[in-house]
C-alpha cells in the first residue's frame, strides 16, 4: 500500500506542550517517539517503497528530521507534501492521491492522522490488510473503533449490513452526539467510533472527487501541476496561489457521507486520538493512588491526578483530579473534568497575540535549535544548538549587537569581511548592522551561548542576504 500521513493541527487541548509552531503530531509520550513517528513507524510495514507526509510547510525541517529518526523506514522513500496554509482533510487528501497516482496509477492509499496512538501495531496491520483486500473491489473503507464508553467528542457510524471479511456497509454517520444519544448508540451495538482512517485505491477517491466534490479536485489538479515535481521527490512544495484557491472542506463531508460505496472495518485494537491531557493520562502507568506522572514528581495526599514536568521538580499535595503540566515557559493547572476547556486558554493568548500560544522557550529551526535562557529590558540570553554541517543564514540587525561563547563544538564565523575559527571557551562580538553567519563545520552539535543587547530583541529584527534553506 502507499500510507499517506496527515500531519498538522495545532492541538491546542495539549497546551502548553503543543503549540503553533510544535503541533501536536510532534508530542512525545514520556520519552518515547512522537506521535508522528509512532505512526510513520506503524505503517512502514505495510509500505511498498513509497509513503508520504502531508503537513505544512512551516513544519518541513522539524518534519524531515522526525522521518530520519524512525526505526523500522528502511527502504520506503517518504515524499513530504508541504502546504502553505491550512485547507482541511478533503484538499489534503485530493493532493495526496494525485501523487500517489504518480507512484501507482492503480495504488491503494492508507490514511492515518498523524496524532493516534495505537499500541497493538499487529492487530493493526491485520485490520489495514483487510481494508486493502476491500479497497481494491473498489470500496472506500474506514476503521470503526469499538466504543469502550458514551464518548460525545468523536464522530459516529452506524454499521449496516454485514459484507464479509470483517467489512459493514455504512448506513450513516453521525458527528459528536449528545451523551443521551451516545449512550443509546453504546446500548445499540449497531455504532462504531468514526476514527478518520481511511483505505480506498488511487482510482476509487479520483472517480468519488469527480462525483461528489469536482471543486476540490479541480483545484487540487492545479495546485499539483504548478508544484511540478514529480512523485519520487523527497518534498514537493504546493504553490500558495494555486493552493489558496483550494476549498476548506473535510474529506467526511466532502466524500465519506455522500459516496454510496463506503465500508466500515471493525477494528480489532486499542485506539486513542490523544485529544486531551485525560487522554494522555489514560495512556500512562499509574501508581496505587491512580496518580499518573511524566518527569520529576512527588506526591503527597494526591489521588487521580496527571502531573508532567520537562525540566524542574513538580510536587503536589493533598490535591485530586487535577491536570498539572509543566514547561519551561507555562503552567498549566486544570480539573480533570474540565480538559477540553484548554483550548480555550489558547484562544485568550492568540487573542493577546502572546507568543506562549505560538512557541516554546526551545525553538526548532532547519539548522538546529535556540533555547531562551533568560531575558529583561534591553537584553536576552540564548542557548543555540547547531547540528553538524550547518549553518545560519547570512544576515544582519538594525537594534541589536550579539555577543558569542562557544561552549562546545567548533564555529566558523562571518562578521563583516572577517572569517574566523572558534572553539570551546572562546567568543566573538557582532555589532549592530554588521553582515554576519554561524556555520558548524565539524562533525559533532556545536553548542554556544548567545547574548543579545538593543533596543529591540524580537525574532523578526533578522534581514537575509543569503540562506540555504530558502528563507532570504
């Protein structure tokens, strides 16, 4: 099969660890991968050479480096579809499968979100090898979840009529009911959680565009003609004009619930979406008290509550059913039962247009990281990270000087018309307006501290003169 990942969406339930510029399929469950690699790592075996990942291109260099950490690739080339702005699933999906037509004009593509966590990946890969089986009889099949309770936040389908080979033909889709109504499909038997994986061939969703949503095919034929790259690319770059054009429309209301061929498979593990920090804690070992914890904690008097801390000892006392998430920048403290209210605390930040809706403290860039160590009036202290062979851009600021201290790895530095080789223990000084670049020559991270001083410290006093990422 062609796995196609759909990697984007804020997660703004999963403040303060996800956010705009770190979205959700980026979060790790304690140390283990990302949720996006858990994916990438989970479809790799069903993978005939080719796999892609569709995401925004703001999230291309994170992304890359995320695809070169998974174990198990081995020989799938994995394509990055980068879009310039967000258009819902549909777009996403139609360009998608004008790419893996490309591949395999007879292919059939497996839909996976990036952000689900599915800890049986057997199971799964029997459940997907049976979808395939039904998505060349020219099906488009989905993956019912079995409810485990009267969930309100997923969508439902209402299994009908048995086809064989584990597949139900869907008699209708129902989005988030009410708890009485969600109660009574449980009671059913007849419902099945609608988890937004899909299996269909190349063929099958091209002809169901055609019938149902042409205006999304339309455009998403433009958008893959002016990116003209071929399949075999390792990111192909969807044109903004052309992309901008593309309906904002999901591929259940654009297709799923008007398509008459649709089969649902019934699932056979266990699966969670990770749309909260309660769901996060149900996926955790927890201790006699019911106590779930990720970092550095002590409890005292505690019961049922999720504590998760990146870099400092967290410690509650005589508290119960709380959400208590610590980062270097925000804290969150919430009830248990009141999780899906996060978002709203995203929405009063982006509404202030405070950067705590949009970064973290550690910043990820295509050539390595900067952490905010500390900063005040007229200065900020920077811990930057630059990965072996690369290097900043060649740029300068009209409000601020910078001082730098290699603590470890070797530099070599431009400022102005001087070239100069620094390593552990030795600094530099970059003036205002200077024309300056930080390159890692060597084979190992160099490390370095970075003072700042001016007027005015923000990230956009950056002008480019030249930048092998595409960024001048």
């Amino acid at each position: 099969m062609i796995p196609v990942v759909l990697s984007g969406g804020a997660g703004t339930r999963l403040w303060p660890v996800s956010r705009e510029a770190f979205p959700k399929p980026f979060i790790r469950l304690g140390n283990g991968p990302s949720l996006l690699q858990r994916t990438l790592a989970r479809a790799a075996p069903l993978a005939d050479g080719h796999a892609c990942v569709v995401t925004n291109e703001a999230y291309a260099f994170k992304t890359r480096d995320e695809i070169a950490a998974v174990d198990g690739l081995g020989e799938v080339r994995t394509t990055q579809l980068l879009e310039p702005a967000g258009r819902n699933t549909a777009p996403a999906v139609a360009v998608a499968a004008l790419w893996a037509r490309s591949i395999d004009p007879d292919g059939v593509m497996l839909v996976l979100p990036a952000d689900h966590l599915i800890p049986d990946e057997a199971a799964f890969q029997t459940a997907a090898r049976a979808a395939e089986a039904i998505a060349r009889t020219g099906e488009i099949v989905l993956f019912g979840i079995q409810p485990t309770g009267p969930e309100t936040g997923f969508g439902y389908l209402e299994l009908g009529e048995s086809l064989g080979a584990g597949g139900y033909r869907v008699a209708r889709f129902t989005e988030k009911p009410d708890a009485e109504r969600a109660a009574a499909f449980l009671a059913s038997g007849r419902f099945a959680w609608n988890s937004g994986m899909f299996c269909f061939s190349v063929p099958t969703i091209l002809q169901a565009f055609r019938d149902h949503a042409p205006e999304v095919l339309d455009a998403a034929e433009k958008v893959w003609a002016a990116a003209g790259e071929g399949g075999g690319a390792a990111e192909v770059r969807l044109d903004a004009d052309a992309f901008a054009a593309m309906p904002d429309i999901s591929i259940d209301y654009a297709i799923m619930e008007r398509a008459d061929r649709v089969v649902a498979v019934r699932a056979g593990f266990g699966w969670s979406d990770i749309g909260s920090w309660r769901a996060i804690a149900e996926q955790l070992p927890s201790d006699e008290s019911g106590n779930t914890s990720v970092g550095e904690v002590m409890t005292v008097g505690t019961t049922n509550t999720h504590i998760q801390t990146e870099d400092r000892l967290v410690a509650a006392v005589g508290v119960s059913d709380l959400l208590i998430v610590d980062t270097p920048d925000a804290l969150l403290v919430a009830n248990k039962d009141s999780c899906q209210d996060v978002r709203e605390i995203v929405a009063r930040l982006k509404g202030k247009s405070h950067e705590a809706a949009v970064i973290h403290r550690t910043v990820a860039r295509p050539w390595g990281t900067y952490t905010v160590l500390h900063e005040g009036p007229r200065f900020k202290i920077k811990r930057i990270e630059v990965k072996p062979g690369q290097q900043l851009s060649m740029q300068m600021h009209h409000h601020r000087s910078e001082h730098w201290v290699v603590v470890s790895g070797t530099a070599v530095v431009t400022c102005g018309e001087q070239k100069s080789l620094l390593s552990a223990n030795e600094s530099t000084y970059i003036p205002i307006g200077t024309r300056h670049r930080l390159e890692n020559p060597g084979k190992v991270d160099l490390v370095m501290i970075e003072v700042q001083c001016g007027e005015y410290l923000g990230e956009d006093d950056i002008v480019r003169f030249d930048d092998r990422y595409g960024r001048a």
